[in-house]
C-alpha cells in the first residue's frame, strides 16, 4: 500500500490581523501518530481551523501538501474528500438531522467526490450495514444512530459521534483538536480506543493536539511536537510529553526566548480581547 504524505511547510496564519502562526514545519506520513502539544493560546486551535480551511484563518505564507497536492487553495468540503479529517474541539449541534443522516451524507460526498447536490445517496442497506458494523467495534448503542446530531450531547458522546465519523470516512489523516477536553478519564479512554481501532483499520496519519498528557497514555504518539509562541520549537519522541509533564514549559522558554516573547505577547493579546468582549 502507498503511503500518503500530509507536509505543513512554512504555515504563516493570522486572524484579524494578528499573525498567530509563524512558521509552521509539520510532516506526517500515513500510519504514523504525531502529538502536538503546547500551553494555552499557543495556536494549535488556530493550526487544526488553517488545516480545514476556516474563513476567518488568513494564512499570509507556506503551504499544506497531500501527497503534493495544494489543500490552501481548496474548500473544506474538497479538502475533506481529498482525505483530510478535522475533530473540532468545540463541535456544533444540527437540530433535526440524525447522527446516521448526517453521516450518509458525510460518506457519500467522500466517496462520490463528483456527486452533484440532489444525486442518490449511498444505498440505505449497505449504509445501515457499515454503520451497524462500525458502531460494533466502537461498542456503541445502535440507538445512538437516531439521536440529533450533538443535540444535548455529553462531552463524550459528542467525541464518540466524531470517532464513528472518522471510523465511516476513513480518511488518510485526521487532526484531532483538544478531543480530551472536558471528558472524564473513562470518556477519554473510551474515546481514544476508538481512535486507536479506526488508525489501525485504515492506516490513518494521526495529529493528536492536547496540553494534556492524559489521552497520550491511550493513543500513543511516535512524535511530539512542541507549540510555542506560534512556531514548533521541539521535536522528539515521547519521552517529550514525560519532559513537559514534569518540567513544565520554562525550559522551553529559556531555550527559546524569541518564542517566548512572541507567547507573552500573544497572551497580552488573548487578555485584552477578552476585555473587549
Ligand atoms: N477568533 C479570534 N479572534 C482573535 N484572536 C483569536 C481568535 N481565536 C484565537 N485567537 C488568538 O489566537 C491565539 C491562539 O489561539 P488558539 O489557536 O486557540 O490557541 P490554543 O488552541 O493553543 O489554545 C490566542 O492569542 C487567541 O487569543
Ligand atoms: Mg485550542
């Protein structure tokens, strides 16, 4: 099998004017599991919304290649059915579409990259069997099919639902952004299996993007990467995460003190916009 190669070169994004990423280097080759890990306001949010194409993300320089083709230059949608996966750490709820609607339109338009609005649909059965298997090895209740999709969600379930949906796409990579985040450790474990089971099945390149140590104790990462004032300053294996675990981020800052002022200044940032709010 060939294995696709996801290369970040040179990443400049700002929003609103504030340039937030500065030079980003990242290169994941299917199969392989990278963490990238970072404090609070350091830009891996704003990293994972570049990768996907969010409109208010304006990247002034670099590139992003899959297996050499440009994704800045493509929609979300097309960056989607070129084989990139995005978990949103805050997801949105879509009242009144189903988990198991929602997903037969996600698969289909992956699949079909040429369907046209209004063109048939994956066939209900072979939809129905997919999914019933998928939800199998996830060890999910074939009911949760028919809930809305994150309406009244818990934490859990809404990362269970984004798990069942990297599990249908089966993407060439998947990014996902804080998907520990407000989960109980069972949450977490539960989540990062499932995770685990779908990058085995597919061969799927993983960026894990936390500043906790806690899902890495589940999805195990060959690459750490350091975030730091908007550039990655450090890369290693994973005695990286023991390192930050223990010694906080202050070696970092006295290795790297351009970087460090760049975060200060990021931080002063971040706090007089929540003034103005
Ligand atoms: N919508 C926005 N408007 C203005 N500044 C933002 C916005 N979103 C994020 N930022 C700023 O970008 C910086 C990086 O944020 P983010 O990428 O969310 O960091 P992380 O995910 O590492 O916590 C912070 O200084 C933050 O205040
Ligand atoms: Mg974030």
């Amino acid at each position: 099998m060939s294995s696709k190669v996801l290369k970040i070169d040179n990443l400049h994004v700002a929003i609103a004017g504030k340039e937030i990423l500065k030079g980003v280097n990242l290169t994941i080759r299917q199969g392989e599991v990278h963490a990238l890990m970072g404090p609070n306001g350091s830009g891996k949010s704003t990293l994972s919304y570049a990768l996907m194409g969010h409109p208010n993300y304006e990247v002034s320089e670099g590139s992003v290649t899959l297996d050499g083709r440009e994704m800045l230059e493509l929609e979300p949608d097309e960056r989607a059915k070129a084989g990139l996966f995005l978990a949103f750490q805050y997801p949105t709820s879509i009242p009144g579409v189903t988990v198991a609607n929602f997903l037969r339109h996600a698969v289909t338009n992956v699949r079909n990259p040429e369907r046209k609005e209004g063109e048939d649909l994956i066939s209900m059965r072979d939809f129905r069997k997919e999914m019933r298997e998928r939800m199998d090895e996830l060890g999910m209740d074939p009911e949760f099919a028919r809930r809305y999709l994150n309406e009244g969600f818990s934490g859990g379930e809404k990362k269970r639902a984004e798990v069942l949906q990297l599990s249908m796409l089966q993407p060439a990579f998947a990014v996902l952004d804080e998907t520990d985040s407000g989960l109980d450790i069972d949450a977490v474990r539960i989540v990062a299996e499932g995770v685990n089971k779908v990058a085995a099945r597919v061969s799927t390149g993983v960026l894990v993007i936390t500043h906790y140590k806690r899902i890495l104790d589940y999805i195990k990462p060959g690459f750490v990467h350091i975030l730091y004032g908007g550039r990655i300053v450090e890369s290693g294996g994973p005695e990286l995460v023991d390192l930050l675990e223990k010694e906080g981020y202050d070696w970092v800052r006295e290795k790297y003190p351009e970087a460090a002022r760049d975060e200060d200044e990021m931080e002063q940032h971040a706090a007089a916009g929540q003034l103005a709010h």
